[in-house]
C-alpha cells in the first residue's frame, strides 16, 4: 500500500502532538459515536467561533461532525505519509486554529465557561485547560516543523502492527453500540459506553505510528 508508506520517524515531539490531537478529537468522536447509536435521545451542541451548532441523533447538522472526522483521518495520514511536507504542515496548523482558535475565540469573547460531561458528571473550566494546552501545542508544532524540515525521507511500510492496533481499538465498535443503545441514559450502560469510546479515541494515535519491522535496516 504505497499510499500509507511513512516517509518520517517518529520521535518525542510529534508523539507528544499527536496525543494532544486526539485529546482534541474527543469533540468530534465522542458525539459522532453517540448521536449515530443512541439516536435522538442524544443531544449535543457546539459554538464554533460564534455560530451555535446543534443536533439530536441523526439530523443534517451531524455533517459538521461527519467533516471534521474527515478532516482528522486526513492529518493523521499526513503526519507521517504526506511525501509533500507542506501538506503535513498545513493541516497542522489549521488543526490549532480550528480547535485552539476556536475555544479561545470564545473565551475572549464570552469569558471562562464550563464544559459539563453529564453522562460521567464532570464540569471543568475551558480556560484553565485551553491556554496553557493551546501554548504546549503551537510550541510543539514549531518545534516539529523545524525538525521535519531537516529529517531526511525515509519509506516505512504500513506494518502488520498497525493492521492490529487498528483493529484492537476500533474493534470494540459493535459493542459500543450495545452499550450506549440499551439501558437507561447516563446509566451504567452509558457510562461504560462512554469510558471506552474516550479510551479509543485517546489511543488512535497508535494506529498511525510508523512501525519499522525488526528485518528493516
């Protein structure tokens, strides 16, 4: 599968970036997951810089979700894939001002709120997450950048490691869908349920490392 050979190693840096990118996918996994298997007894709602957008289940508003999920499958490819380093670069930085950008947006303009997760009851202030994780993340994509402009292309086979890595965090999919379709909402069910989605979506880095085999010199 020439398309997913890696033409970069893996080093501390982009490891580090890449965690705090899935950390930010849990906004769009998490209510992507739960409007498509616990339909319309799921609402969630987002402000994206300024423009409130909503959905319960399945409505025509879940195709922000839709692209952003996209969008995140493409940045993780690029990391390591994109021949075209700019490509890998770009997205990167769009990725900060779509979610960094986006929360800080509101912050100035609304002042400190709470995110509230009801199914695990918690309620923790945004600001006190986003600056100083927005600071780490943009130092840790100049820092990347200056590294990746001066590594060398390398080519790394998408492996047998990651066939399985996907298919151990993406596998428990079915069950999900048992978990957050039966029982009652915020139940025990659910909050099982939500447990392991936040865990896949933390992990799916994984998948994306490149993993040189053990005959490659």
């Amino acid at each position: 599968m020439e398309n997913l050979t890696a033409y970069r190693r893996r080093d501390g840096i982009i490891t580090g970036l890449m965690f705090l990118m899935a950390f930010s996918f849990l906004i769009v996994w998490l209510p992507l997951l739960r409007a498509l298997l616990d339909g319309d007894t799921y609402q969630w709602g987002t402000t994206y810089f300024g423009t409130m957008i909503s959905g319960a289940g399945i409505t025509a508003s879940l195709m922000f979700l839709v692209v952003q999920l996209a969008f995140y499958a493409v940045l993780f490819w690029s990391i390591f894939r994109a021949k075209k380093r700019m490509v890998a670069y770009l997205l990167t930085i769009v990725w900060w001002i779509h979610f960094f950008g986006n929360l800080l947006f509101d912050i100035i303009v609304n002042g400190d709120t709470m995110f509230h997760g009801d199914t695990l009851n918690v309620h923790i202030s945004i600001s006190m997450i986003v600056v100083p994780l927005s600071i780490l993340a943009a130092i840790l994509i100049l820092l990347w950048i200056r590294r990746d402009l001066k590594s060398n292309d390398i080519e790394i086979q998408w492996s047998r490691k990651n066939k399985m890595l996907a298919l151990l965090i993406l596998g428990p999919l079915p069950l999900q869908a048992i978990l957050l379709r039966v029982g009652e909402p915020h139940a025990t069910t659910d909050e099982i349920g939500v447990l392991i989605t936040i865990l896949q979506c933390l992990l799916l880095p994984l998948i994306f490392f490149p993993y040189k085999s053990k005959t490659t010199i």
